[in-house]
C-alpha cells in the first residue's frame, strides 16, 4: 500500500486508484442507459415519466450512502498517511455498520411518507401508478443500496481497488440481465425494473462481505470494533470527523436529487413529454457526468494521503494533475456528446418532435462539463483533506441554492428555455466560487512543509 500512495509516479498512482473507479461507473451507467431502453421500449410516455420522477430517490439513497463511504474513506486515507492502521480499520467497521442502520431507517420513513413524498417528487395523476410501483420496491432495498457504496470506496482506500470495481460490475451485471425479464418477461414494467435494481445490489453486498471478510485484513465487520474507550484510541474524535465530511459529501447527492426535483417540477408546466425527455438527457448526461465524477473521486485516497503525511509537495503535484486531467476529459466528451447528440437520443425515442426536443436539452447541458470537473475536484480535495465547511459550502451550490436562484429568474426571463439552459449557467457560477474557496481555506495549507491530520 505504501508504495502505491508514496513511491510511484503521480500519473501511475492516481490512475491505478481512479480507472477501476472510472470503469464501474461506466458499467453502472451502461446500466443505467439499458435500464431506460427497456422502459422506453414499452412507448409509454407516462411510465417513462413516472420512473423519471423517482430519479432524485434513488440520488438521495446514494447521498446517505456516501454519508459514511465518502466521510469514512477521508479519514481512513489520513489515518493511513500518518500510519494509524489500528485506527483506520476501527473507522472502517463504524462506517459498515452506521451505513445499514441508516438504510433501515431510510426504509422506515419512505414507507411512511410515500403519499407526500412522490408528491414532493412531481408525480400526479398521469405518473402516479407507476411512479408508485417504481417507489415501493426501491425504497424496500434501500439498507442494501445504501450498504452498497461502502466496500468499494473503502477497498479504494487501503490501495485495493481493482476487488471494489469488480464487486460493483457484478451487480451491474446481473441488473442488465433481470432487466428485461422482470419488466417485459413477467410484465412488470416499472416495478419490475426496481425489482432487478435491487437484486443487483444485494449480489453486490454478499460479494463484498465475502471478499473482507476472506481476504481483506485491512478493513473489518469485527462489531467488537464499534466498543471503545475514547481515551484510550482517540477514535471518537475520529467518528465525529466522519459526520463532519460526510455530510458535504452527501450534501452533493442531496443537492442532486433537489436540482432534478425543481427542474421536473419547472418542466411540468410544459407536460409529462418535457419531463420523459429530460430523464432520457439525464441518463445521457452522465456518460460525461460519471466518468468525470470516477476521475475526482477516485484520486481520492491518494489526495488524504498525501495530505495526512504532510508531504505537501506531492499533494500539490497531485492537485495539479486532478485539474488537468478532469477539465481535459470534460471538454473531450462534452464535445462528443453534443456532436453525436442525435443518434443517441434516437436510441430512447422514435418521434421526431420527442428526438428535436431532447437534442436541444443535451446541447444545452454539455457546455457546462468543465465547469463541473473543476467544482469537483475542489469538493474532493477538500473532503479528503478534511475540511468540512467549504466541501458543504461548495456542495450546495450546483444543484441548490445558485441552481434554485438560477432556475427562478431564467425561467421568468426566458420560460422553457431558460429551464433547460439553467444548469450551464450555474455551473459557470459554482466554478467562480470553487476558485475562490479553494484560495480562502487550501491555499495556506499547500505553502506548509508539513501538516499532519
């Protein structure tokens, strides 16, 4: 492990640590897109609505989700920069575990509050049957979604993650397979796709239990783990710096889910086609969104790290390198994506108004991909380096406070124009308040020789 995050060349260990994270991601989003086709292939327009509309749930699982994996990996990385291993994997089997009391909770109050919530969501009368047995079955496999994102952020952590990417393709996998047997197969439709979700998920999770527990010793589901004397390990301390990362972390999910959720309910003035549609770009979208988004994170590790050692030098090197590589791959696939914005929008939908309709909405996001990888980055170096206000800070912005504010005036300015083209001006606005974030509260730190967590 230390000649992974300490000896090799920049390049080579932020590449080892983000490629298997980048290639998940793409298998996830071939899910995704997958998962769309099929739905789409049922031609109603209303069902695809429907899904679309439970979108920002399933954003908000992996937002409590990344709760612990994000906020558990960054004090894990620091740990094991400084060579506290005991601690880390204390800190490993909280996370574990805080993540499915968390699911469960999850569980509890959607069920409760299904009625309010698809409300809240944008379902009405059209979407209303499918988006609610879209909702029940996913909300029930929650725990294990949840659960999920935790192994392979933590196998990333201790220089393991070629086993994470492995786990998550295998329930990727198996969701592409059920999928179509459960929604055309056994005529489930809607149901039947969040059925197939979860089924993949819960493969995910016995895959990773298996793995830690035969052949991971740095990490732990020792429940003994959880049983400790602050005084003598100082690992409360440590727990607390979880929640104080993990909710920016999971602020950035939450702020997801809220930009879908006021874009549906903006678009809903203009009818249930605008709404299918912009789940469709959506999905779309993250070809760039995800790869850019393994990119950042999965340099990661390396980042708290460095950072956590004291080695300032490398940090800076590897900041440098992030930046670069993010902001070059989101100019290369925002432009091809917008070249080949078309056919791959043909592949959804068959009615040339529909296809007219979703190709504007796609143009209109890409331009802003660049200003997402820089925002990006700056949120992951400040998760990592353990700096919870301005990760929360910057977190709030793209998709919540600056995209509300954004989305109220250009729609009164410009109506549906200028709903589909508010995420392009907000990320121009987040990247100005990322720049000046990172100046106010990381610039200090990287004139240091040395800072220790």
């Amino acid at each position: 492990m230390n000649e992974l995050f300490e000896k090799k060349s920049i390049p080579s260990a932020y590449l080892t640590l983000a490629i298997p994270v980048v290639l998940s991601m793409v298998v996830q989003l071939v899910y995704n897109m997958v998962d769309t086709y099929f739905i789409s292939q049922t031609n109603n327009t209303a069902l695809i609505a429907g899904v679309s509309v439970c979108t920002p749930l399933f954003t908000l699982m992996l937002a409590v989700g990344d709760f612990f994996a994000l906020g558990g990996s960054s004090v894990m990385s620091r740990l094991l920069g400084a060579g506290q291993l005991e601690k880390s994997k204390r800190i490993s089997t909280f996370s574990i575990y805080a993540s499915l009391a968390f699911g469960l909770l999850v569980t509890l109050i959607m069920l409760l509050f299904q009625q309010p919530i698809l409300g809240l969501l944008g379902a009405d009368e059209t979407t209303w049957t499918y988006a609610t047995a879209y909702y029940r079955w996913l909300v029930l496999g929650a725990p294990v979604i949840i659960f999920s994102l935790m192994p392979s952020n933590l196998l990333r952590t201790v220089g393991k993650p070629n086993a994470g990417m492995v786990i998550t393709i295998l329930g990727a996998v198996i969701n592409m397979v059920l999928d179509p047997v459960f929604i055309f197969g056994l005529g489930l439709g809607a149901a039947g796709a969040a059925i197939a979700t979860v089924i993949g998920y819960i493969c995910s999770a016995v895959a990773a239990i298996l793995y830690i527990a035969l052949k991971c010793d740095e990490l732990s589901f020792d429940i003994r783990n959880l049983f400790f004397k602050d005084d003598e390990t100082g690992t409360g301390a440590d727990i607390q710096s979880v929640f104080a990362i993990g909710l920016p972390a999971s602020i950035t999910n939450l702020m997801q889910t809220l930009g879908i959720m006021l874009t549906n309910r903006a678009l809903r003035t203009y009818g249930s086609d605008s709404i299918a549609m912009m789940g469709i770009v959506l999905k779309i979208v993250n070809v760039a969104m995800l790869v850019i988004v393994g990119l950042a994170f999965g340099g990661q590790p390396l980042t708290g790290y460095c950072y956590g050692s004291g080695n300032m030098s490398r940090l800076k090197k590897v900041l440098k390198f992030a930046y670069l590589l993010i902001a070059g791959t989101a100019a290369v696939l925002a432009a091809l994506l917008m070249a080949f914005a078309v056919p791959l929008v043909s592949i959804f939908v068959e009615a040339p108004e529909l296809i007219a309709q979703g190709v504007q909405m796609l143009r209109l996001q890409m331009p802003g991909m660049v200003f997402m990888g820089i925002c990006l980055v700056t949120i992951c170096t400040f998760q990592s380096t353990g700096k919870g206000l301005p990760s929360f800070l910057l977190s709030i912005c793209r998709q919540g406070v600056v995209f509300a504010i954004v989305l109220f005036v250009m729609k009164y300015a410009l109506g549906y124009m200028g709903v589909i083209s508010a995420q392009f001006v907000t990320d121009a606005i987040t990247a100005v308040i990322a720049y000046v974030l990172f100046r106010l509260f990381l610039w200090p730190d990287l004139k240091e020789e040395k800072r220790r967590c």
